[in-house]
C-alpha cells in the first residue's frame, strides 16, 4: 500500500505565484526523496489547478504537506492524503 497526497492550488496563476517558494519547496520535495519517503510528485497540467505526490506513508505525506512551503505560503488552498491500494509495480513491497 502506499499514500497519495492530493493538492488543490489556491490559484489560477499558480505557476506564476509560485515562482517566490519554488526553489524552497523542490529542495524539501528533494529532500524527501533522498529519505526514501516520496518517490514520484508534481503538479497536474492544463491546468495547473492540482498536484499528486506519492509517499510509502500517510505519515509522510502529512507531515509533508503541514510543512511545505507552498502550503506555509497559502498556494495550497486544500491538501488530502488518500491510501492507494497498490497492486502492481516497480515499488511495490513484497510480503515475506
């Protein structure tokens, strides 16, 4: 199983608003990575209304969202993390 973080940008113009936390938020986004916690994440195009971030838990992805600067910096207008009953993949976790 793994956890879906869904944003909802506050924004039309979200790709022009966040210019000023941008460099922030991709090294934090980075930075998840690296720990192993976020494995796929980005915004969603035409339009640019909504992201999909993918976590290996619903405590990472929260613990994400509550400190990302785009949420801390009111892009965000709504955030959900969802489980994601995954079947099939690269990522998946074999059960011994």
């Amino acid at each position: 199983m793994h956890h879906l973080l869904f944003y909802t940008f506050a924004y039309t113009d979200h790709a022009v608003r966040r210019e000023p936390y941008r460099a922030d938020h991709l090294a934090f986004a980075q930075a998840a990575a690296e720990r192993g916690d976020l494995l796929l994440g980005g915004a969603l195009a035409d339009p640019i209304d909504r992201a999909v971030l993918l976590f290996k838990t619903a405590e990472a992805a929260a613990a994400f969202a509550e400190a990302d600067p785009y949420v801390l910096g009111g892009l965000v207008k709504s955030w959900e993390v969802r489980a994601w009953t995954t079947v099939v993949g690269a990522w998946m976790e074999r059960e011994a």
